[in-house]
C-alpha cells in the first residue's frame, strides 16, 4: 500500500509533463492487486511515453508434470484470468520500444491495434490468444525492427512468427512440449536471427531469404519423437556467419532425418562450447559436408584433450 501511495503522488507532482521512459515490473498473488497498473499506464501512455515497459509476474512458479515435462500450476494455486491493459497502449503514437511480461495472458488483442512509431518489441513469457502475435500485433507495428520473445517455465508461443519489416530477431523457447505444429520463420527482411529451442518435429515455412547471421542452440528431448531440423538449415544455407551451440553440433544425426542437406556457403562457422569427442567431430565435419567457406571456417573443439582448430578454407 505503501508503495502504490508513493507511485501515485509522484505521477501526481509530475502533473502532464512529457514522458520519456516508463518502467514497471510488480508481482502478484490475486488479480485484485492489479487495479492500480491500468491508471499508472495510462498515466505514461498519455504523456507520450516513448519507452514503455510493463512486467506483470505471479508469485509463483509452474512446475513441470512428470509424464509429459508440460509446466502447470502448482497444486493450491487459483487460476488467473487475462490481465487487460489498457486500450491506449495498442494504438500509441508515440512508442518506439515496448517491453510486456511476465508469465501471463492479455486476451484477445483489439482489431484496430496500431503502432505506427515502435521499432524494437520484447515479449517475455506472455500467452496469445490463436494467431494474435503473427496477425495482429505483428501487422500493426508497420516500422518494426528487432523482435524479442523469450518463453521460460512456459509453452512456446506462436509457432510462426511472421513480420516483412524486422530485421533483428531472438526466440528463445525452453518447453520441449510438442504440438506437432512446428516452427516457421516468415522474415524476408531479417539480416540476423537468435533461436534457441529443442529441435521440434517440423518447420513448415522458413523465409529468410536476407539472412546474413544466426545463432542457433537446438537441444534434444525424448519427449519429441521424431524432430527434423532439415528444412531449418536449409532455409538458412546462404548466409555469412554461423554459430551453432555445442547442443545443436552433438545432435546433428539425431536431428536431420532423412533430408538431404544443401551445402553451406558460409564464410565464418563457429562452434561455441564444444567440448566432444572425435567422435563427435566428425558429426561435423559430416554435418559441413561438401561446404564451399568462402573466407574462413573456424571450429573450436576439444579432442583427446587437445584443441582443434580448423584453418581458414576448411572444406570437409
């Protein structure tokens, strides 16, 4: 109470002067507690707040289910119905960078949501109603540059993210639940891409057609059976610089199916961590195949206790 008596006199003395930036992270137990966060972000939203970040987060944790590692609720714990924010957020003019989490839902998203000016969107933890990320909120932030969504203790939502405009892009997934809807990337203006996620039975669509950089940490679970991340490398063949984690190089033959591998033609390929076998080298060096590197490949790796390191031009 204290605090929210704080928070609100000092948005009072400040009376209508202009907003720059606007941060707010606060926990909760019951929805009840949440009365005070719509006027103090209509607050900020009406002094054209051109950094706005809100994080919402339950005093609790989920827990992960023994059959099906799918996080839940705690046993004891109450569900949570949607946290509404304001309308105004959805159709500001004046933000540039948005931030909303954590481990929460909004509802349906309103059809005329318009963001002319925001160029950079991070998402932590937040559950979209079907479709809402890709065909609402993404098509109304017309200048849109970088996207972040990061998922943590939670089912990774959407499984396609779609935008013409961003060219910076970080998802970040830890539940290995399998829908069996895959993940599709449709971004043909992103130049670098972030993705670390278990390897997940299917990528339906991958656009990346002006890729240059990506970092890829693609881990394995017994819970996916049969995960495929051909199309994946594939769709990303042409570009410049890759880093693979040592996560994703260990389980390249587990992963890859069937498919035929396009060569790559990167010019820098970077293996962070790895500290195999050489056993597990040749998984890369099967991996690379018949490779054109253009400037330099350089592979760090561990084997028999001595440091491998490919010089440049390296063609398996």
């Amino acid at each position: 109470e204290c605090f929210r008596n704080f928070v609100n006199r000092t948005l009072a003395l400040q009376c209508a002067s202009p907003l720059k930036k606007f941060s707010l992270k606060c926990h909760y137990d019951h929805d009840s507690e949440l009365a005070h966060v719509f006027p103090w972000v209509c607050n900020a939203l009406d002094r054209g707040v051109v950094e706005l970040g809100v994080s919402i987060k339950p005093r609790w944790d989920p827990v992960p289910r023994s059959e099906t590692g799918v996080w839940q609720l705690p046993v004891n714990i109450q569900t949570h119905g949607d946290v509404f924010l304001p309308h105004a957020l959805f159709t500001s003019k004046t933000l540039v960078k948005l931030t909303l989490g954590t481990r929460v839902a909004f509802g349906k998203l309103p059809p005329d949501l318009s963001l002319p000016a925001l160029k950079t969107l991070f998402i932590d933890s937040i559950f979209f109603e079907y479709e809402d990320l890709c065909y609402v909120l993404l098509p109304g932030c017309p200048v849109l540059e970088e996207l972040y969504v990061r998922h943590k203790q939670y089912i990774g939502l959407p499984f396609c993210i779609s935008s013409r405009t961003i060219e910076k892009l970080s998802v970040q997934y830890d539940s290995d639940y399998d829908l069996d809807l895959g993940m599709s990337f449709d971004a043909p203006s992103l130049v670098f891409l972030d993705y670390s996620d278990y390897a997940l039975s299917a990528y339906p669509q991958v656009n990346l057609k002006s890729l240059i950089e990506a970092r890829l940490d693609i881990r394995y679970s017994k819970i996916i059976k049969r995960p495929n991340i051909s199309v994946l490398f594939i769709g990303i063949s042409n570009i410049e610089t890759l880093h693979l984690s040592a996560n994703t190089v260990d389980g390249l033959d587990s992963y890859t199916g069937d498919e035929t591998m396009r060569p790559f033609q990167v010019k820098v390929l970077r293996v962070h961590g790895y500290g195999g076998t050489a056993k597990e080298l040749e998984h890369l060096k099967k991996f690379i195949g018949e490779s054109e590197c253009g400037e330099v490949v350089l592979v760090e790796a561990v084997v028999d206790d001595a440091m491998y390191c490919k010089p440049k031009g390296f063609c398996c």
